[in-house]
C-alpha cells in the first residue's frame, strides 16, 4: 500500500482501504495520460499528485456530514470532488465546471471508476446559481484554488440551502481573505464558524467554514464576469 496516501488519509481520519487506492491509482494514471493532451494540472509526478492533490483533497472531509448533498464548484480535474467521493460513498457530489474539456474528462473518470451518485455539468457558477435545480439545494459547497474568498463566496453561496456550509480550501493567506470577504460573507447570507488548519508533510493548509444563514439576495451572483472584476469587499 502506497506509504505516502496511507499516512495523508490517517491524517485527515481515514483508512485507506485497497479499493480506495486502487481508484485513486487509475485516477492518477488518467491524470497523467490526459494531462499530456490537454492542460488538468502543472503536477504530474506521482508522489506529488499523492501529495497535492489527493490528501489535500481530503482536508474537509471530517466537515462534511452523512449522506449530504455536496457541489463542487469550479472542479477542474476533479479536486476535491472526485476524491471526495472515492473515500465518502455516502455522499451525493456534483462536479461543476465551466470548460467543455474538463467535464469530459470528468466523465471518463466516473465511468471508470464505476462511481455513482456524482453526476457533472457544464456550466459557469454565476449561471448554474440560478439553475431552479441547483439554487439553495446543497448541504455543502466546496471549492479549491478558484479564486479569491470575496469572489469565490458569490460563486459558492447561492448554491447553499439555509443551514448548510460553504467550505473553502485555502492556502497560507486563508485568515486575511477571510477578513477581506466578510462583506461579501454577511451580504450573501453566511457567517464565518470557523477557519480549520490542516497542516500536514509541510503544507500550510486550511478550511474556511462559512455558514449559511438565511437566503442569498436574488440578484446574486451578477452576470458572468462582474464577481471576479468587481468583487464585494
């Protein structure tokens, strides 16, 4: 069994079972092979996909609930989601992403792995927000490395059903784009719970935790393009 996901999942309160690795390798092999066709990822070494990519991924597991209905905004290669949903059957996922390229991928990889609950769709976040499907249906959103936490919170927030949470995996600077996005958290219906750090093997990590609290204004998100251009700060 691989050493490096073996300790990163105990880490982050798993045990990685064979199946699991056994998904996560075919997972990595496709990675590799269609990163070589198109852009997914600048990390390709094995070790640090292991590393990066996959125990990172799992650094908000412990925060999402049994069975919950979980979106991944802006997935890109899958991350968090895929990998989510390798070590939590339990839980539903939505992969959403804005490029056509990806989502195939995406879909290669579901069948593959012969994964079920997790469905993808195509679609940029300020329109999927206002899918009648997808708007305040979600127990969790999670995003990674998408943007920053005022911007990422008008793409994220309007997915969340009162009651749930958005999840923001983040870097070292996690409690100043905290700080910067408390504007945009109050006007978009959450509140702040939390700030998780996760280090491990020299990653400074953390998990911002942003409670939904009441409904997010209709006229969020603006049209594509505004969040990122004009944040709320």
């Amino acid at each position: 069994m691989n050493s490096i996901l073996q300790e990163g999942f105990k880490n982050f309160g798993i045990d990685l079972t064979p199946e699991m690795e056994q998904k996560l390798n075919i997972f990595a092999d496709m990675l590799v092979e269609t990163n070589k066709k198109m852009n997914l990822t600048a990390i390709t070494q094995r070790d640090e996909i292991y590393i990066k990519h996959f125990v990172d991924s799992m650094s908000c597991q412990s925060l999402i609930k049994e069975n919950a209905n979980v979106v991944d905004v802006g997935t890109g290669a899958g991350f968090p989601g895929i990998v989510l949903k390798i070590v939590r059957p339990d839980i539903k996922i939505t992969l959403l992403d804005s490029l056509r390229k990806r989502v195939d991928f995406l879909d290669s990889v579901i069948e593959a792995l012969d994964l079920e609950q997790i469905e993808t769709i195509h679609s940029r976040a300020e329109d999927a927000a206002n899918f009648v499907k997808m708007r305040e249906s979600y127990d969790v959103a999670v995003s990674r490395a998408v943007a920053n936490l005022p911007v990422l919170c008008e793409y994220c927030m309007p997915f969340v059903k009162i009651g749930g949470s958005f999840l923001a995996l983040k870097g070292k600077e996690a409690e100043n784009e905290v700080k910067n996005a408390e504007k945009a958290i109050a006007i978009l219906g959450g509140k702040t719970e939390k700030i998780e750090k996760t280090f491990w093997n020299n990653m400074e990590h953390y998990v911002a935790v942003i409670r939904k609290t009441c409904k997010t204004p209709q006229n969020f998100p603006r049209k594509a393009g505004k969040p990122s251009k004009n944040p709320i700060i």
